[in-house]
C-alpha cells in the first residue's frame, strides 16, 4: 500500500476537478478535494442520544455484521 499526504492529494482533486471540467465531462473524477478532505478525517458516529433519547435498540449486533461480511469477503476474494 502507497499512501500520498493530504495537500499532494487535495490538489491532485483539483486539478482533476478542473480537468473535467475543460473536458466537458458530466462525471465526477475518481478523486476530488471534497474525496480527498474526507478521506483525511477520522469518523466515528455515536447512537448514545439515539439510545438515551429516542429509546432506540439496533436490530443487528454491529461487530456480529461486520464478521459476517469479513467472512463473505474472504470468500469473494477466494
């Protein structure tokens, strides 16, 4: 695995972002500064409030989900 920092991949964004455009295509590139500025951050999403406020009770265990879909990946890849 390559990785690239931010700012190196925030302009490759904008210049494909310009690209583009000069090139009248209607697509979106595969990497723009909006991609680039999120796949900087960290994110992480918290139901507390849910929980606390609305009651609520997730139909599905997430780390039960989440080997699940490791499994089919495996074998996917198989």
């Amino acid at each position: 695995q390559r990785s690239i920092s931010f700012a190196a991949a925030y302009r490759v964004g904008a210049v494909l972002e310009g690209l583009f455009r000069v090139l009248g295509k209607t697509s979106e590139p595969p990497m723009t500064r909006f991609v680039a500025a999120q796949l900087a951050q960290d994110h992480y999403f918290c139901i507390d409030k849910a929980r606390q406020r609305l009651d609520y009770a997730p139909s599905v265990n997430t780390s039960e989900e989440l080997a699940q879909c490791a499994d089919w990946l495996r074998e996917l890849a198989a």
